[in-house]
C-alpha cells in the first residue's frame, strides 16, 4: 500500500466510519496532552508515568486505525463478488 493510498483510505474512514473517526478523536486527545506534558521543563515521576501510559495508549489506537486502514484499502482493491 502507498502512502498516498493510505492517506486516501484514512480520509474516507475519517467520512464513514464513526469507529475510526473515534478512534482518531481520543489518539488527537492523547496527541494534546503529551504535547503539553513534553513541553514543560521538568516532569515529575507521575507526569513520566503518565507520559509513558499515554505513548502507549496513543500506539494502541495507532494500531487500531493503521489495520482498519489496511482492511479498507484491501476492500476497496479486491471488493466482493
């Protein structure tokens, strides 16, 4: 798959498909808040606890959408009979 191809599939998904649209709501969220913790000078031990379990969050949803992504381009080059 191209990146312009998954590109495309994500945007289409972004339209049709409340799933995903949800799932990349909450991964832009955890998106916002690491950005906020990354730029402060100084993280306590639970702001780095709290980072790492956003980092992992965020991937999880990553994951999430990059196979929904890939289903959907599958569906779209072989759709069926």
């Amino acid at each position: 798959m191209s990146v312009q191809e998954a590109e495309d599939a994500k945007q289409a998904l972004l339209q049709v498909d409340s799933t995903f649209r949800e799932l990349a709501e909450r991964h832009h969220l955890l998106d916002d808040r690491l950005h906020v913790l990354t730029t402060q000078s100084y993280l306590s031990d639970t702001d780095r606890i709290e980072e790492v379990a956003l980092k992992k969050r965020k991937l999880a949803l990553k994951d999430q959408m990059e196979h929904m992504v890939h289903a959907f381009v599958r569906r779209q080059v072989s759709p069926p009979s």
